[in-house]
C-alpha cells in the first residue's frame, strides 16, 4: 500500500517537473537541437597545450613532426563539430518554439540537410582559420612562459612554468579560445574560457586582447573583462580585476551590449594583488605601477605609481588588551 502511495507521489513529482520545464522554454533546448559537447571542449583543451608546448603534456613515440600532424588531426576533428553545434544554438535561439526539452551533443548529431552542409563547410573554414593561427599563438605563449620565469624568482626552470604555472595554463586556452572568438565562432569560446576558469581560478573572457609576455602570477580571482586591451610585457597579481564600471542598459532594460566596457593597459604595466581597476575610458599608461588593493576608476599617464592611502598599523604588546 506504501509502495503505491509512494510511487503516485513519484508520478506527481515527476508530472510537476515536466510541467516545468515547458513553462519554462529559455532553460531547454528543442529535441534535434546541436549544443557543443563538453567532453569534446575538455580534449580540444588537451591538444591546446600540446600544440602551444610539445612534449610536456603527452609522449611523442613517433617524434615531434608527427605528433604535430596527428593533434591538428584530432584538434580538426574534435572542434568543427562543436563550433557547428554553436552555430545551430546561435540561430536557433527562441526555445520558446522548441517543441521538447530533448537535445543531443555534437556527437551524436542527425544526417545534415544542404544548409547544414553549409554551415558545416563554414565551421571547417573556422577551425582551419585557427590552424593557420597557431604558429603566432605558439610565439605569444612562448613568450608568456619567459615572462613568468623571469618575473619570478621561484620558478627554478621555464619547464617548471609551463608545466606548474595556473596563469601559463590559463593563457594556453585563452590564446586559442580569443582566435576562434575573433574569428566569429559562437559560443565555443566562452565554453573553453569557463573551463580553464574552473581550473585555473582565472576568469578571462575571450574577447580580450592581451598582448606577448603577460604574466599572471599565482592567479586566483583574476578577472579580465570581455573588452579588455592589454599591452606587451604586464603582470597581473592575485584578485586583480579588470572590469566594467556600473552597466548600461538599453531601452529594454537589458545590459547594453558591444561596446567598451573594460580598461586599456599599456605594455609594462604591473597590478599587485587585489587592486580593481574599471571602465572603458580608463586607460593606463606604459611603465605604470598600481598598488595593491586601489580601486580606479580614472586614467593614469605613463610612468606613474598609484597607491591608496597607508594604512595605520599599530602594535600591542600581546599581553595588552585590545
């Protein structure tokens, strides 16, 4: 008698989620409909940062030239039917119309239709653009990594910052993920971000543009806003935040899209640990030092210290009483 009374129960629960999920249309994705498959994402990551640093992150039986060949292989594989299954959630973005809250991954995607051989002939002209790219984003994170192990006095070798440094790993994917985003492939990006973000504790949108020999030292609650520029040769400590003053909004009532939001920084500029620094018509001069824990709003001309107030330190006996 338990038994039934348990599973009416069970039957009402579940009518009551399912009465949800149509009620609810933006959170579901029509049955048919493409999304990017995150298991796909983590292993597009995996040849990332064999392509970026070969050797340091799988064996190469076959040597360096053919382990380069066999990951563009797979990386082609692996990525163009992401950025098409991104395509597809981009032009099919109104669930209100979408009859299920079924959908399947990329990789297990139904026959395609002449239109989406199309798109798919574009998602391969993408992933091709970004083949062609990774000689030039091999450079920039080679020269990250010499950054790191020369603004560090830790790092014992460059091996030790490529295999061991967060801020390294998180510009591995961050220098792909901006090519692919310059290049117009929704979606994809942004998932690839939030993965080394979920790593790495670094928050790096990949619209921002960051130039050769960014180091980003230990890392954790790094934020660099979508329109960020940031110039050759900085350093980025810990809690920095490169963001955006209050948002505006447009006559909807929604945050106001495309336009600059995030501050410009020139090459050699250092931010220490926890300082804040917001707005789209801030920019920071070339040489500039920001001290920890500031919180600017307003531009600052080349070779120039900002530093808040100091603060008042007292010492006690520990005997004393406070």
């Amino acid at each position: 008698m338990n038994q039934a009374n348990d599973s009416t129960e069970m039957g009402k629960f579940i009518a009551s989620i399912q009465a949800s999920v149509e009620s609810l249309p933006a959170s579901r994705r029509a049955r048919g409909s493409l999304v990017p498959d995150s298991a796909a994402l983590e292993l597009a990551i995996k040849l990332f940062r064999s392509l970026a640093f070969p050797g340091f992150f799988a064996a190469q039986p076959n040597g360096a030239s053919a382990t380069v060949e066999h990951n563009v292989e797979q990386l082609v594989r692996c990525l163009v039917p992401q950025v098409l299954a991104a395509m597809h959630v981009a032009e099919s973005s109104t669930p209100e119309n979408a009859p299920s809250n079924q959908g399947v991954t990329a990789r297990n995607a139904p026959t395609m239709s002449h239109n989406e051989k199309a798109a798919a002939t574009q998602a391969a002209h993408v992933v091709a653009k970004l083949v062609s790219a990774i000689p030039a984003i091999r450079a920039l994170l080679a020269a990250d990594a010499a950054a790191a192990f020369d603004g560090d006095p830790a790092a014992q070798s460059v091996d030790e910052v490529i295999l061991c440094y967060p801020g390294v790993q998180a510009l591995i994917v961050h220098r792909f993920a901006h090519e692919l985003h310059d290049f117009g492939a929704p979606l994809v990006p942004r998932m690839l971000a939030e993965i080394a973000h979920r790593r790495t504790g670094i928050d790096i949108h990949p619209g921002a543009t960051i130039g050769a020999g960014l180091f980003i030292d230990h890392g954790t609650g790094v934020v660099i806003g979508q329109t960020t520029v940031i110039g050759k040769r900085c350093k980025i400590y810990q809690g920095v935040t490169l963001g955006a003053k209050s948002i505006e909004q447009d006559e909807s009532g929604r945050a106001r899209k495309n336009y600059k939001r995030h501050p410009t920084l020139h090459d050699h500029v250092t931010v220490y640990a926890g300082a804040t620094i917001l707005g789209g018509d801030t920019v920071i001069g070339a040489g500039c030092v920001i001290a920890g824990g500031v919180f600017l709003t307003e531009s600052v001309p080349a070779e120039h210290m900002v530093h808040g107030p100091r603060a008042e330190i007292t010492l006690r006996s520990k005997g004393d009483s406070l």
